[in-house]
C-alpha cells in the first residue's frame, strides 16, 4: 500500500508517526545500539555488572512505557500508526509488558551465569534486547510484511543467542541446526506472505481482513496455500508438532539461561503474531484452519507430554514440556475467540515467569561447563538447598497446573475456551496430556525430596512412615520403578557434587524469587492478571 | 472509626507472621508477649469500632466494606470484605477478648514448653481465622476462616504429637470437622447454583429465590455443618477427645470460641432458616437431645476435663436449641455468658493440673480449696453461674433460652429443664470432688508423698479474675426486664424478620424462671449430698454413661471396621490390581509408543527438515482436498 502510493507521486511519502506505539521497541534496540557502542569504545571487555545494570535499566524503561501505553489506550482505545503498518492495542502492550519482564529476568540469571562460565562482553544482553524487540514488533504488526521482519529480528538473534557459548560445542551445534531450520520455515513464511498477497491484493492485515469479509471466496486455492504457508512458518516458530523436531536439539544445547529467554520470548512474539493473523484476519476462514489447528493442538500435546516423560535429560524434558504448553496455547487459537485469544495471551504471560525461573534453576544446577543436566543431578536437592528447591519444585507444579498457582488457571482458561469452540474431544485430550505432564513434573520434584542415595543403600528404617503394606525397600524399590528411574544411578560424579552445595548466585536468586512470587501471588490472587489479559483482548485491533 | 475494622482480622495475621519468622529467636517468654499483645491490639479495635458503631442509629448498624476482588471468573465473583454488624461485632469483642486473655494465661501455663513460640503461632493464626470466619461478607471466604480455625484445632490438639493419643485425638477431629465442612460446601454449591452469588448482604436480599426445598436443604446443609464444628449429634464425640490438647487450648477453641461457630453459621443465615420451619423443628430436636445426652455424661466422667467438654456439648445444645426455635439473641446471650463461664472453668481446671503436675483424674483431687485459694475463689464463681444460680450469668442466659423454648415446644422445654438440673449436679460433682473433701492426691501413689499443689503465677491469675468477675456479672448484657437497653435492642435490627418473639406475660416469666432456679438448687443439692463424703460411687456413674452412651463403639462398628476392610480391599485388590495395572499399562504405553517417535529425533537436521515438508504437505493437501471436494 505504501508501496503503491510511493510509486504514483514518486516522491517519498513518510507516513505519520506516533511515537508512543514504537518507544518500546526504540528503547530496546537503542540501548543494544547504545551498549554495543560503549563495548567497541573501551579496550576490554565491558564489566559484567555494567552489562547487566544498564540491560535491566533498558528493559525497565520499556516495561514502565508500555505501562504507559496501557493507559494511553485504556483511555483513547487502540489505534494503528506508519501508514496501518503498526497497531497499538491491549493485545500489544500485554506482549511488550511479557517481553520486557522476561528481558529484566534474563538479564539476572544470566549474570551469574556468564560470571560461572568466564565469558566476557556484553554481547549476549545486545543481542537479548535485539531479540526482545523483535518479539514486540511482531505483537504489533499490522502487516505480513512487518510481521516478517519482527520474526527475523528475533529469530536471527536468537540462533546467535544459541551458540553463544563458545566452550560447549552442543551450542554451536543448536545454533547452527536453529539457523537452517529457522531459514527454511522463514523462506515457507515469505512465500505464504507472497500467496496471500497474489490472492487478495495487500498485506495489510487489516485490509485482508476487510478483504475478506466483503469478497466471497469459495476455495481460493492461492489464499488457501498462502494460508497454509503461513500457518506452517507459525508452527514452527511456537514449536508445534510436527515443526518441532529443532525443539529439544536447540534447547538443550542452547545457554540455559538463553533457553528460558527463548521458550518466554520467542512462544510469546510467535503466539502473538499467528494469534493476529489467524483469529483477526483469516477470522473468516476460520471454519477452514481450525480443523488443522485442531490436528496440530491434538498432536502437540501429546508428543510433548509423551516424550518428556521418557527424558533423562533435564533441558530435554524441558523442551518437551514447552511443546506441551504449546498444545494448550494452540487450544486457545483453536477456539478463536475472544476468551480463547485471552486464555491464550494470559497463558504464554503465565507461562514466561513459570519456564524463566525453571531455567533459572537449571542454569545454576548445571554447574560450571553447564553440562550437569541428567534429572540424577536433583536427587536430595531439598536436603541440601531446601529454598532453592522449594522454588524450583513450585514452578515444576504451577507447571504441571496445581491450583492456587497461575498455571492450575491456564490451563482451566484455555480448557473452558475450547468447551465453549465445541471441541470437547480436543479438551478432553488436553486434560489427559496434563495428566501425563504432571508425571515428568512430579519425577524431578519426588527427586529433589527423595534421599540422596540410591534405592539399595538406604536403611529399611528410613521410611517406616508410609508402608503399610510394602515393606520400605520394596516400596523404595516400586517407586523407583514406578518414577522409571530404575536405571537413574546414584551417578558417583553428581553425588560427589551434590554433597556440596551448589553456588546460587544472588541476582538468579532474585530472578527465580520474582518468578516464584508471580507464580504463586497471582495463582491466589487470579484476579488482576485474568482482567489484564481480558482486557487486552477487548481491546483488540483489527 | 468503622474503617480500622479490618485490624482485628490483620493484628493477629501480623502476630503470626512476626512469630513465624522470628518466634524461635524471641523463645519463651518474649515469642508469647509478641501473641499477647496483638491479639490484645485486636480486643481495642474491636471496642472502637464498637463505638463507631453504636453511635449509629439502630436502623443503620451495618458497615460492608471491600477490599479486594479475589476471585473473579466468569460468573464466579468473589471480593474479600467485611460485613460489620450488630452481630458479627459482638462475636468479635467476645472472641478477641476471651482470647486476649487466654493468650495471656498461655504465657504462664506454656513456660518451658519445647515448641513454646510454635503454640503462639498457632494460637494467632487461629484468631485470625476466627476473625476472618466471623466478619466475612462473603460465605467462600467465611468457609476460608472455617477451614482456618479447623486446620488450628487440628494442630492445638495433636500439639503434643509425640503422645499417640493427641495425634489421633486430631485426626480425629479433623475427619469429623470434614463430614460437616462437606456439609458446608455443598450449602455453598446450591446458593451458588440458585443465586449466582456468595455475597452475603445479596444471598440475603434474594433469599426468597432459592425456592422451597432448596432452602430447606440448604438449612440442613448447614446444620450438618453446624454439627461438625459445634459438636452436636451426630458429630459430637471429637469434642471430648480434643481434650488432650494443652487446657488454654481447650478453654479457647474447644469451649468458647470455635465450637461456637456452627452456631454464629445458623444464626448469621438466619433470614435463609426463617423460611423453613421444617429444619428449625431438625435444629431445635438435634439441639435439645444433645444437651440431654451430653449432660448425662458429663454426670459421670472422671476426667475433669472430659466433664467440662462433655458440659460444653451440652451447654452449645441449647444454644442450637435456641437457634432453632428462633430465639437468636438468646442464643447469642448464652454463647457470650457460656464464653466466660466455660473459659474460666477450663482455666481453672488448667490451673489444677499445672498446680498438680499434670493430674487429670477427679478423683485423685480433693480439698484442693485450701492450697490454691485463687483457682478455688473463681472456679467458685464459674461453677454457680453454670449451674444456673441466680444472680450469675448463666442463669439468666439460660432462663432466656428455655422461656423461649417454652413456646415454641414444652417438651422439648421440659427436656432443658432436666437438662438443667444433670448440669447443676455434674458442676457440683465436680466442684466438690476437686476442691472439698480429702487431700487425696497427698496420698502415696507410688511409695513416696508427691510434692504439694502450686498456686500459679500472676499472668495465670489475671485472667481467672477477669472472666470470673464477667461469668458474675455478665447477665447484665440483656436482663429480661430491661430487653430495651440490652443486647435485645442491640442485635434485634440483625433479625428484624426472623426472630421468634415470645409475648408472654410477666408472671408466666417468673414462674418459669423460678423453676429454672428450683431445677438448679435441686441439682445442686443433690450432687452436693452424694458427693460430700464418698469420692467413690460406682452406682453413680454407669459404665453406659461412662463410654458415653457407647456411641463411639457403635460408629466404630458401623463405619470405622467395615471402613477398614473396604480399605484393605481397595489396597490391595483395587489400587494394587485395577488401578495400577491401567497406570502401568499407560505407562507402557506411552513408554513403548515415546520411544517409537523418539527415533524420528535422529539429530540430523535434514531429517528435521523433512518433518517440515511432510507437515507442510499435509496441511496443504488437506486445504486443497477442500477445494476440489467443495
């Protein structure tokens, strides 16, 4: 569109601009711009308290503007800006309040993190924020085009992120599988965008819209393959089966911090722009992608949940745990509607303190050469870092859906959502996968507060309190067998370790702490955070 | 004035929290004083704000206040708030009160206690419950403070845990507070399902749209409740049992505050119980039988604190009966009156077994009036005012209840009134075996004299003092011939529609009263003559009545073994057949089919990129298979 009018006065038109709706995302990436300035100014290495201070700083100065625009649109209802390219709606700043909190917590664990592994310079936070815009740019794309370009900010970003450690060779691996992968479903997404844009004219999401809904289509076979493109690229971005074969590679191998950043961060962005495109553009055609969201949710959640629980690996079980949480998110696009789209914007909010601190967790037990990530490596944990373990055992349950966490009320939104799409059988299987998640979950949390020797060596005595009809080293035995950890050895190498205490650096701390307390705070109090995203979705464009 | 209402719930809840983290390192005495003195802060805004509120007019005594919203779902819309009312005001002076001083008493009677900071912990947090259960304006909030003061109950009678019989003791309580809180939650199901809301000035407001048998269940729902926390029949036999709690405790929760929550739950429903006069009749029958049985036997126990929580069974009876006979103040009259008496008495009899190191037995007590002349002086007072001797307290608290009675049923009537007479004797059976007659915890148990009976220190004292001059003069609330300036006038507006008002004249009133005050003299006499000499009359104390009508035998037959081997089947042959063989074969399942999909995951990224393609494929031929079958 822009394009065409450019084209006609041959002059350059430079559209209105409303600064309100960018500041965000010009905050972010001015302060990467900024820091990565300062590094190339100074002969060494940026200090990595310096780093980490000025990335929170940038964040937190995006997190209060998008407060800002909050109420700038509470009051004055959301509006569109850049020639209709970027929109500014509840929808949005909920997205950018996600990212910029995920940014302030990443920036926290990763301190301690790159502190342990001796990597200096700030270039991983420049790239963090690089990143982070990108996921807010494609929340508030108003156009495939720009939606496009929000995917490649964040994604080229983030394959650097994953092999970002340069002493583990599994990060360069992950890093360099993401990269063609991500190339590939990327070059899938352009053509989608080109699809749609030869079917109706434009790539303005509100114009397809409109498009749509005043010329019937029966079975345009280019808008139908567009669509479908389009789709794909999405699924692979939020790691939906059958496009989530990079999931567990990339994760495990990725910094474990970065992981926590890239299940938050880049589900989110994703989530965000298929959300848009699919409930609000393709709203129309829905009655013919929701039978193949439907397909995808089923398969998500079951091959996440069933994997998982045959991980040893902690990362891996993670990821796999992510493409199950995925299958959830994917029940709110499928209802498509307004409480489906909140279900799923308070879902991913919900979901992003829950996996950051889990991560968290799993960068600091990872000790130094972050390799220590065998589920063995949590045995006793509780008994000798019983906070640390607490915490970690209440993210793993808000996880799993406990109630009087937010992630009991995740999954009970996106759930009811899908009851009222009438696709009970789809609900029916998410609860079901969530019953088999709860396993994977409970595994490491029994782990964390079982002894911290094997099954053989612990006294009979030990556990005089539950047998009743099992003597307790059959018991022992039977849980053992029951949490299939009979192959889980004491591992000699990590009981040694696990003797000592693991160093948790304070800042991780903090970050796990915050994501604890949003995790539980607002599983009592659901209120303030259920209206938020409800509100968000009233005030959705277009 | 009103508005610093919320700090009775919050002083105790800030008590809590300071001892939780610091009451080890404040230890004894310092960690009790923290208790004391919050709760103590709490009994002083409760008296504000009972100016606040008595400065309103009559018709304008009530104050909502919200705080926050915590629950909003859908139709589910649940704010946290305070209803402040003529009568959740006067439960909440009575409860903070009693509590401050019985908190006070702890102090001394806790010394050296192990787990000393632990029992203040506990002891706050249910007084925040208490508070939360009372001034609630929501009914899924109050259910949250009735789970409180349950959860509290639960850990002050298992206290000492280490002895088998307090850590069954709670577990006992706690399965039979569950029968009746399942009774709540179901009555809290059905308003919701009716009115679409649980907010208690609204389900009020509609109480006319619940319909007939609605309300009718929902009434017997809450009786069933009232049961379980209140200790009526059926539910009643943890009461006694929750006696081996620390004795501050059993003067707290299990005689003045918490047990009377069941009956604060029927009478804050009350506008709901006036529309069906069927479940008033249940209430009124539950509540008159139970302060029967109950007082036949108390009239037996050895154990002085089994007599007094047997007493307590029967004493909240009438409260119930009251209740279903409509006559609301009369109950609340005689909850506030049994508040005191009861609070003393179980203190006094704490002072006993501290004085004699843990002696429980009654009869290894006796002439106990000379060695602790400050217990023996307000037990005094406790034991006439329970029996029902003019002027004290009790008997106009309980004259108030059965002149209601009378109307509304003269059997049931006369039942109280006999009632009446077994509590005045097994007061007295008590009174006179603990404190006259021989010195028999002086003689010899094991070869050699124990040592003498200790009066206790000051902080034990005081309290004493202060409720028995309360369990004297505490009738003054509401004398029957002033119910103008009385707690009458004052909680009237509560149940403008709902209270049963008894127009007798003047000389019937006299008349009953003077049978309450015969019913209590004769009893008196009567134990006073039996008991005076012998310490030891086996013909007086049944073994049917000693085993407490053998209700517990009978529910252990009928529930408890056929319970046992139901669990032994469901163990064995249900869990350990049925149940885990379908989790196993699940597990197997998924375990067998994971490790099928888990060989797609080869780790080459061009078998990933094939996963791609295929998808793709997929989505796109389905789409196009629209097109060309369209």
């Amino acid at each position: 569109m822009i394009a065409a009018a450019a084209a006609a006065n041959a002059t350059i038109h430079v559209p209105a601009i409303r600064y309100l709706a960018i500041m965000p995302v010009i905050i972010l990436l001015g302060g990467a711009v900024l820091l990565l300035a300062a590094q190339s100014l100074v002969r060494r290495p940026l200090r990595l308290r310096f780093a980490t201070v000025s990335t929170v700083v940038i964040s937190l100065g995006a997190f209060a503007l998008a407060w800002w625009q909050w109420t700038d649109v509470m009051d004055h209802g959301p509006y569109t800006t850049i020639a209709h390219a970027v929109v500014s709606d509840g929808f949005s700043v909920l997205v950018t309040v996600l990212v910029t909190s995920a940014m302030v917590l990443f920036a926290l664990v990763a301190e301690g993190y790159l502190a342990r592994e001796g990597i200096e310079g700030s270039e991983l936070h420049v790239l963090a924020l690089v990143s982070a815009s990108g996921a807010i740019l494609m929340a508030q794309a108003n156009d495939l085009v720009i939606v496009f370009l929000g995917l490649e900010i964040l994604s080229i970003a983030l394959y650097v992120l994953t092999a970002y450690n340069h002493k583990r060779s599994e990060s360069g691996e992950a890093g360099l599988k993401y990269f063609v992968l991500g190339g590939f479903s990327s070059a899938v997404f352009v053509y989608g965008i080109a699809l749609t844009y030869g079917a109706t004219g434009t790539t303005n999401l509100t114009q397809i819209a409109s498009f749509l809904s005043r010329n019937v289509l029966v079975h345009d076979g280019v808008l139908l393959a567009g669509m479908s493109l389009l789709l794909v690229g999405f699924a692979f971005k939020v790691a939906a089966v059958p496009f989530h074969m990079w999931t567990p590679d990339v994760y495990q191998g990725a910094p474990s911090p970065v992981t926590g950043f890239m299940a938050a961060v880049a589900k989110a962005g994703g989530f965000a722009a298929f959300l848009r495109v699919f409930v609000s553009s393709f709203g129309v055609l829905r009655a013919d992608w929701r039978p193949i969201v439907y397909v995808l949710a089923i398969v998500t959640l079951l091959v996440g949940a069933g994997l998982a629980v045959v991980q040893r690996d902690i990362k891996r079980m993670l990821a796999y745990s992510s493409i199950n949480h995925a299958g959830f998110v994917l029940l709110g696009l499928q209802a498509a509607s307004a409480a489906g789209v909140s279900a799923a914007l308070y879902y991913l909010f919900a979901y992003a303190f829950m996996v950051i601190g889990s991560f968290a967790v799993v960068a600091v037990i990872g000790r130094s050469g972050d390799m220590e990530h065998d589920i063995a490596s949590y045995r006793g944990l509780a008994r000798s870092q019983p906070l640390f373990a607490f915490a970690f055992a209440l993210l793993l349950l808000a996880q799993a859906g406990i109630p009087f966490t937010t992630g009991f009320l995740t999954k009970f939104q996106v759930v009811v959502a899908s009851v009222d799409g009438h696709s009970v059988p789809l609900a029916v299987v998410a609860m079901g996968s969530a019953a088999l998640a709860a396993f994977f979950y409970l595994r490491v949390t029994v782990l964390m507060y079982g002894p911290e020797r094997a099954a053989e060596e612990v006294p009979a005595t030990a556990t005089a309190g539950g047998a009743l009809f099992a003597p307790a080293s059959e018991l022992r035995t039977r849980l053992n067998a029951a949490l299939l950890l009979e192959d889980v050895p004491a591992a000699p190498r990590v009981a040694a370790a696990a003797t000592g205490r693991v160093p948790v650096p304070p800042l991780a701390a903090v970050a796990v702490g915050i994501c604890v307390l949003v995790t539980v705070v607002f599983g009592v109090f659901p209120a303030p955070l259920v209206d938020f995203a409800h509100k968000a979705t009233l005030l959705f464009l277009p | 004035m009103l508005h610093i209402a919320y700090l009775m719930a919050l002083l105790p809840l800030a008590g809590f929290a300071v001892l939780v983290v610091f009451g080890k390192r404040l230890g004894d005495p310092l960690a009790g004083w923290v208790g004391t003195v919050a709760v103590f802060g709490a009994f002083v805004v409760a008296c504000i704000a009972l100016g606040g509120l008595w400065n309103e007019p009559a018709s304008a005594r009530h104050f909502t206040e919200n705080y926050f919203s915590w629950i909003a779902v859908g139709g589910l819309q649940v704010k946290v708030g305070l209803f402040l009312d003529p009568l959740s005001m006067t439960m909440c002076l009575f409860v903070t009160g009693v509590s401050a001083l019985i908190h006070l008493y702890s102090i001394g009677y806790m010394k050296d206690d192990s787990e000393y900071s632990k029992f203040f912990i506990y002891l706050n947090l249910f007084v925040f419950s208490m508070v939360l259960l009372v001034l609630s304006d929501n009914l899924l909030v109050t259910f949250v403070g009735w789970e409180g003061v349950g959860l509290c109950s639960y850990f002050l009678i298992a206290f000492w845990h280490e002895r088998d019989s307090a850590a069954s003791a709670g577990k006992k309580a706690f399965v039979y507070n569950r029968i009746g809180d399942a009774g709540f939650l179901i009555a809290v199901f059905l308003i919701f399902s009716k009115l679409g809301t649980l907010d208690l000035p609204t389900i009020f407001a509609h109480r006319h749209a619940l319909g007939g048998d609605a309300t009718t269940a929902v009434a017997l729902l809450l009786l069933l409740a009232a049961t379980g926390k209140s200790a009526q029949i059926p539910l009643f036999n943890w009461l006694p049992d929750a006696m081996e709690g620390p004795t501050p405790v059993s003067a707290l929760i299990h005689a003045a505050t918490m047990v009377t929550a069941g009956v604060y739950l029927l009478c804050r429903m009350n506008s709901v119980l006036a529309l069906t006069p069927d479940a008033r009749w249940v209430v009124a029958v539950i509540g008159g039988v139970t302060a029967f049985v109950a007082a036949t036997i108390a009239s037996s126990q050895q154990d002085i604190k089994k007599v007094l929580a047997f007493s307590t069974v029967s004493q909240i009876g009438y409260m119930t009966l009251a209740v279903g006979t409509g006559a609301y103040i009369a109950a609340i009259f005689l909850m506030v009156a049994h508040a005191f008496y009861k609070a003393l008495l179980f203190l006094g009899a704490g002072s006993i077994i501290h004085g004699l190191h843990d002696e429980q037995d009654l009869k290894r007590m006796g002439g106990l009036a000379r060695v602790l002349p400050w217990t023996y002086g307000t037990f005094l007072a406790a034991w006439l005012a329970i029996a029902g001797i003019p002027p004290l307290a009790g008997f106009w608290a309980k004259g108030d209840v059965l002149s209601n009675v009378f109307r509304k049923s003269p059997v049931l009537w006369a039942l109280g009134v006999v009632t009446a007479i077994l509590t005045a004797y097994y007061m007295t059976r008590l009174f006179v075996l603990a404190f006259r007659g021989d010195q028999r915890w002086a003689h010899a148990v094991s070869g050699h004299a124990p040592e003498p009976p200790h009066e206790c220190p000051w902080v034990m004292r005081v309290p004493l003092v202060v409720l028995a001059v309360a369990s004297f003069a505490g009738g003054i609330l509401d004398l029957p011939f002033v119910h103008t300036a009385g707690l009458s006038s004052w909680l009237g507006p509560v149940f403008s529609n709902s209270l049963f008002v008894d127009h007798e004249g003047a000389g019937l009133q006299s008349g009953l009263a003077v049978i309450d005050g015969v019913a209590a003299v004769i009893g008196l006499s009567v134990a006073w003559w039996a008991w005076r000499r012998e310490w030891d009359r086996p013909a007086l104390e049944p073994a049917f009545l000693q085993r407490v009508w053998y209700w517990d035998d009978f529910y252990d037959a009928i529930i408890g073994r056929p319970g046992q081997v139901l669990a032994k089947v469901a163990a064995t042959t249900v869990d350990g057949r049925v149940i885990d063989g379908a989790v196993n074969g699940v597990a197997t399942l998924v375990r067998k089919s994971a490790s099928g999909v888990r060989r797609l995951q080869t780790g080459y990224v061009r078998n990933y990129a094939l996963g791609i393609v295929l998808g793709l494929a997929a989505v796109v031929a389905f789409l196009l298979s629209r097109v060309w079958w369209s």
